[in-house]
C-alpha cells in the first residue's frame, strides 16, 4: 500500500507540502458506475464506455472535489508537448494539448491516465497549478520543459507529484526508446535495466526519467512516483495490462 493517503472517496490525495490554497486528487478505479471492462470509475469519454456513465462519473468526481461540474479543464491528449493556459474559452472546445496550467481560482488542471504519468505542479506561493500527460513520448519530446516554460514562475519555486503510472518492473520498451531519451541525456542511461526484459530490451523507470528532466528545470521538491498501475489492479486501469479499459484523472486546482 502506497504513503500516499487514500479518502472513504476513493480519491488519492498526494502526499506534499503544497500551500494551503492548493487542492490536488488523483481518482482510482473504484466508486463509478461504469460496466466491465471500465468497471468503475472510468472518467474518459473516448475509450468505448458508455456516454451516460462517464458523465455520472464525472459528476461525482465533481462532488467529490467539492467543485461545479465545469471546473475541469478536459484536454484531447494525443502523447505530444502541447501546453494549453486554463480556462481556454468555450469557443475553444476541448483543446488539444497535453499539458495544462492556470491562475484562475476553481479552475482544476486535469489529466486521463492508465499507465502514463500524471504529474502536477504548483509554486510556493500558491498563484500557480500545472498538470501534464507524461507519458515516455510527451516526456522525451519536452512536455515538462514546454509547461515548466509556460508557466514562467523559476524552477526552484515549484513542486512536483508523480502521480500512479507504470512502475519500472513492469515497463519494458524497445532499444529505440532508450536511445532516444540517452541522446537527450547520457543521464538518463540509470533508468533502464536489462534486469526482468527480453533480450534487446530494457526495463524503463518513467518515474526516475520525470525527476531527472523536473530536475533539470530547477523542480527539487519532488513526491510521489511509488506506484504501479500494471501490478495494482485493484486500484488502477492500465491499458498495457488490460487493454481496454477505463481512464484515472489526476485533478490540481487552487481554491
């Protein structure tokens, strides 16, 4: 079982030392209405569920966060660096972006995840939330770099979560997925293990390659990353686990 506390509301709360104007959750897959194979908490409209019981998911979240139903600022993430500012405008639809960031009080940055890494931001001061989709492609292409950019506050008065994503025993990827985060960063060579891969193959820590890049920008205040959405069944959807299946959010909004 995870440090990280975990509410009779089936909500993650991280566990960090973000100002007391900072609210943060992260759902699990318990307390929805959704049928097999998204039973329960399923949150993402674009996985075959259906309509109905993503929205009635989607309105106890809302309640559950003790926020309007239209607080949450949905993105159409595609695993680019896309970072969109909150709120966008209702002309703007649901933006395509995998990164959000706002000033707005009530305005909650959200993120789908089933295996990809969520991971929230705020400052110090508590003026700013971030979120972003760090998944390994989002990660290498610069999705950290472009919101930590966008949100244009200095490194080292932010912090970090890394929310439930897919642990390093059970990540293995491709040798084209190592060199290309190696030729970014000869750093990055610690993350990956020929220890429990295939031949030719690594096992990848996306948890250990999100703090070297956070910590590159400045980000030293650094939680979470103790999960495993592979492992953890009971809690957690993943799609390299089950295929289709149902999506989490991880929400952060300032009150």
């Amino acid at each position: 079982m995870s440090s990280e506390a975990v509410s009779a509301l089936t909500l993650i709360r991280p566990d960090w030392s973000a100002p007391a104007n900072i609210r943060a959750v992260c759902t699990t897959r318990a307390g929805g209405v959704s049928q097999p194979p998204w039973s329960s908490m399923n949150l993402g409209s674009h996985v075959g569920d259906v309509p109905e019981h993503v929205l009635e998911n989607r309105i106890r979240l809302a309640g559950a966060c003790d926020l309007p139903a239209d607080a949450f600022g949905w993105l159409n993430q595609v695993h680019g660096t896309g970072v969109v500012s909150l709120p966008a405008g209702a002309s703007a639809g649901v933006p395509e972006a995998d990164a959000s960031f706002t000033r707005t009080v009530g305005r909650a940055c959200t993120i789908l995840t089933a295996d990809c890494l969520p991971v929230i931001l705020c400052d110090e001061d508590g003026t700013t939330v971030a979120a972003a989709h760090a998944g390994w492609r989002s990660l290498c292409g610069g999705v950290l770099e472009n919101l930590v950019a966008r949100m244009a506050l200095p490194g080292n008065t932010l912090m970090a979560w890394l929310g439930p994503a897919i642990g390093p025993k059970a990540f293995e990827v491709g040798p084209e997925v190592k060199a290309a985060f190696v030729a970014q960063d000869p750093g990055a060579e610690v993350a990956f293990s020929t220890v429990g891969a295939r031949n030719g193959h690594f096992m990848a820590d996306i948890y250990c390659i999100a703090r070297q890049r956070l910590e590159a920008l400045g980000v030293k205040n650094i939680s979470g990353g103790n999960f495993c959405t592979v492992s953890d069944s009971q809690r957690f959807y993943s799609y390299r686990r089950d295929g289709q299946t149902g999506r989490m959010v991880t929400a952060i909004w300032k009150i």
